[in-house]
C-alpha cells in the first residue's frame, strides 16, 4: 500500500512539520504531503461539522474526544 512507502510517510510528516512541499519530490511524496492536508482539513472540523454518514464510521466514544 502506498501508505507504507518511506516516501509517502516522510511527505505526511513533513507536512505536519509545516515543511513547503518541494517541485522535484517523488509521486508518493506528494501524496503522502496532500494526504495530511486533506487529513487537517477534517480534523479541524466541529464535531458538529461533521457529514452524518462520516460520523456512522468513528466508534461512540470518538465525539467526546473532540470535545
């Protein structure tokens, strides 16, 4: 899986660091870099925010979490 790629894990954490994404990384990379991104935008969310059908998938105890 893509996920596990050494690549795609440093461009997550680099992105997580603040770190500018560079023109010349790799594919997996900038996949993992946008991935955080896309993941932030998420997290960031109200619980309230949250699609109904996004919430069904986190256990019960998930909203008291972000509260």
């Amino acid at each position: 899986m893509i996920q596990q790629h050494p690549h795609y894990h440093e461009g997550f954490f680099d992105a997580a660091d603040g770190e500018p994404l560079f023109d010349d990384c790799s594919p997996e990379y900038k996949a993992g870099w946008l991935a955080y991104h896309e993941c932030r935008a998420v997290f960031d969310k109200q619980w309230e925010d949250v699609p109904a059908e996004l919430k069904a998938k986190f256990p019960e105890h998930y909203a008291r979490v972000l509260h």
